[in-house]
C-alpha cells in the first residue's frame, strides 16, 4: 500500500500479514503485549523525523497520502519539549 510501486521500509497497513507475523514473533519472545508491528511504525516514524526533521520525507518512507496521518505517528520526545520551553524564557514565568 501506498508509495507508488517503491518498496519502502514499513508496508502500507492495508496488508496485514507483516503485522500479524510480527505480532505472534514478539509474543514467542516475550515481548510486552504493548509492542506491536504498529507501535515499531511509529518508534520509527519518530526517529527518523528526529534525524531528518523533515515531515514530508516520513511521510514519504511511511507512504501516507497526508501530512495530516503522518503527523499521528510522530511521539513527542520528553527531552524535546523541555528543549523547547527552555528556548522561550520570556514566555514561561
């Protein structure tokens, strides 16, 4: 799904057999029931986007048709917030 006919690193979700392989794989090593082939996605997501800090280029490797979905997927990074509001000192009292 998605991309145009390239091969990219996550398939589009609309196949569900990497998932469901990847879901019975974490289970027989004990994974937390948390991790998911999904939940990898978006660790994903939001490393790559801590690299490249370019919204467009995740989207393109995730296949999604809108900036909008692509933006779901990126987790806010605790040390990034902090890095932010200390950047603005005027702005917190």
């Amino acid at each position: 799904g998605g991309g145009g006919g390239r091969r990219l690193f996550f398939p589009g979700v609309s196949d569900k057999r990497p998932s469901v392989m990847c879901g019975r794989l974490f289970r027989e090593v004990g994974a937390p029931s948390w991790v998911s082939f999904h939940s990898c996605r978006h660790r994903y997501a939001t490393q790559l986007y801590r690299q490249c800090n370019d919204l467009r280029i995740v989207q393109e490797m995730l296949g999604h048709s809108s900036l909008q979905t692509t933006a779901i997927y990126l987790q806010v990074q605790p040390e990034a917030a902090a890095l932010a509001v200390r950047a603005m000192p005027g702005l917190v009292a």
